[in-house]
C-alpha cells in the first residue's frame, strides 16, 4: 500500500472524510438549539430605561418586568431596504388611522404650557381586518400573511421577512412561532399613541423595530390612571410611575411578562420647544422635562409579534390543568 508523509515523517494511517449518516440527520433534528428564556437585563437595557421623575431601576425589577432594549438591531442599509418595502406595502394595503385632536404643547422657557392643535397623519398596514376603522374594507386590501394562528410567513417580503427571521433566529430571545406583523408611519413629528395593550392574540413576545427617529415610549401601570388631564399627560405623565424607554432610529424593543400583559404602553403627544437657532422642534421628554428627546418629521414602526416556546406552553397547560384559573397567557 501507498505510505503517507507529513512533514518527513511516515504516517500509519488517515481518517476517512466524514459523511453524514440518516441517524446523524434524526439526531441533529431532534436537537433543541433554542434558548429556554430570553437573555438577561444588560446595561444597554437600564441606560435606556428610567421611571417619571428621573428614578433609577435596578437589574431585578427590570427582569421581572420583562422588557429588553437592542440597539443597532439592523444595519442603515437593511434599514433602508425594508423601508423601501414597507412603502410599497402601506401604498397597498395601508390605511389612514383617523385625525387625533390633541395638541402638541409648548413649553416656554418659563415653563409655560400652551396648546398648539396638530393633526395626525398615521398610516397602518396588517394582516388582520380592522373594521373598528373601515367596516366595508375589501378582504383583499388587508396584507396578505395573515395573523395568529394563521399567519404566513412565505407571504410577507423578503425584505421585511430578513428582519422576522433575524428576531426568530437570534440567540437572546426564547420565541415560539410568528404570529402578526404590523407596519405604523406616523408623520409631521406626530407619534402621540394612546396607552393600551396590543391584542393578546398577536402573541406572548412582542417586539418594536423603531426606524427613521428617536421616541420615548412609556410604560403605565394597571389600573385607573392617577392623570387624565390632557396637559397634566404630556408634561407629568399618567401616573408617578410610569416608566420611560428611549429607542434610538434601529433600536428593538421586546415587551414580554408584565411590560406585555399588564402595563400598558403608549407614546406621549410631545411637546414643542424653540431651538437656539429660533427653530420650532416637537420632542419628546425622558423621565423628566429637562431630558428633551428630538422627534425627526417621520418615524415608522414594524411590530413583530411571537408565540411561546414548545416549552413555555407545556409548562403553562400543566399549569392550567392544575390551578384552572391560571388562562391561556400565564396570568392568573
């Protein structure tokens, strides 16, 4: 036989190329690569949040309140390429979320409140009907993946389904299937959004691609609200303790456990201040009125929601059939 040198040196023998065998294929499907929970609160996380008023939070809370903060989720390119996308698709499917009367307010240097009335301009686009603004809207305009159970991920573009699968496939995050996808623009530097809690059916995780601007997002807890007053809203908040999250353009925001099922989040109508250059700029406030957060005239949002993992739903049907009044979203 033929003998093998390496180096100057006989060899005895050489391994045979690796082949993948049909036992190899089972067991390498069989394998759960999934992470059993989402990834710790990191720095990033804590840097982006703060309570009304300025209060610091701590790591414990935060996990607990099940909130996670990625920044640079996505490159400027992949930003706009799916924006490219996403227009052609709110041209499509889109519609127009009616007029919100509330003002933006100004602040004076004195810290003065005035009224300033301001139209909303939002555009929605989703792949589930909503006749709460179009009764007589054609099934054929409502995007065409669907939503909840039947949500189709080989409809939804492919640029918009490279960011999807970027969510599902990433290591930090415990997601089950993907269940809705919703696309919001919101113009002339309006983002005001009402608190609420997006529909349970759109999933257990729920994440919010920010593009095109900086936003505050505020978290409000259950119950009545300790504010109503529209004015008292926009410059103290719903209540003392609420909590402020800033997103950056590109930023990622996952909602799960309580920031998902209990709090409700919303979006302030913003306040609008005078730059040194005598400019007029409507901005958000983080935390307190002196961290001012300038809103750019466009900012788009992408919701991505996702069911539990396999073994988040075994371990809650085990709880529902032993304590019947735990329901179907871990609450009891």
């Amino acid at each position: 036989s033929r003998s093998l040198w390496l180096h100057g040196q006989q060899c005895r023998s050489i391994w045979k190329p690796w082949k993948r065998t049909a036992e190899q294929d089972e067991l390498t499907a069989e394998c759960n690569l999934q992470p059993p929970e989402h990834r710790p609160v990191l720095k990033m996380d804590l840097d982006r949040c703060i309570g009304v008023g300025g209060r610091k939070l701590s790591v414990q809370p935060l996990q607990a309140f099940g909130l996670r903060i990625q920044d640079n989720f996505c490159t400027d390119l992949q930003s706009h390429m799916v924006q490219m996308e996403v227009h052609e698709l709110l041209t499509k499917y889109g519609y127009s979320l009616p007029d919100d009367s509330t003002p933006v307010y100004t602040m004076s240097s004195l810290r003065e409140v005035t009224a300033m009335p301001k139209s909303a301009n939002t555009v929605r686009c989703c792949g589930a009907r909503n006749s709460q603004y179009h009764p007589a809207r054609d099934a054929d305009q409502v995007a065409p993946w669907g939503h909840g159970e039947s949500f189709d991920v080989s409809k939804v573009p492919p640029k918009l389904r490279s960011i999807l699968e970027s969510i599902q496939k990433s290591p930090l995050f415990a997601l089950g299937k993907p269940r809705t996808i919703s696309i919001n623009k919101r113009q002339n530097s309006f983002f005001k959004l009402d608190p609420h809690i997006n529909d349970l059916d759109d999933g257990e995780n729920v994440f919010t691609l920010n593009l095109n601007s900086n936003s505050v997002y505020t978290f409000t807890p259950p119950g009545k609200f300790q504010r109503e007053d529209p004015v008292q809203c926009a410059t103290r908040s719903w209540s003392d303790k609420d909590i402020d999250v800033l997103l950056r353009h590109r930023s990622l925001m996952l909602t799960s456990g309580s920031s998902r099922r209990e709090w409700r989040h919303a979006v302030r109508s913003g306040v609008q201040v005078q730059l040194d250059d005598g400019a007029d700029a409507i901005c958000d406030w983080w935390g307190t009125t002196r961290n001012l957060v300038r809103r750019s005239p466009e900012k788009i949002t992408i919701i991505f929601g996702f069911g539990r993992t396999d073994a988040e739903t075994a371990r809650n049907d085990a709880a529902t059939a032993v304590h019947p009044a735990y329901d179907s979203i871990g609450r009891w």
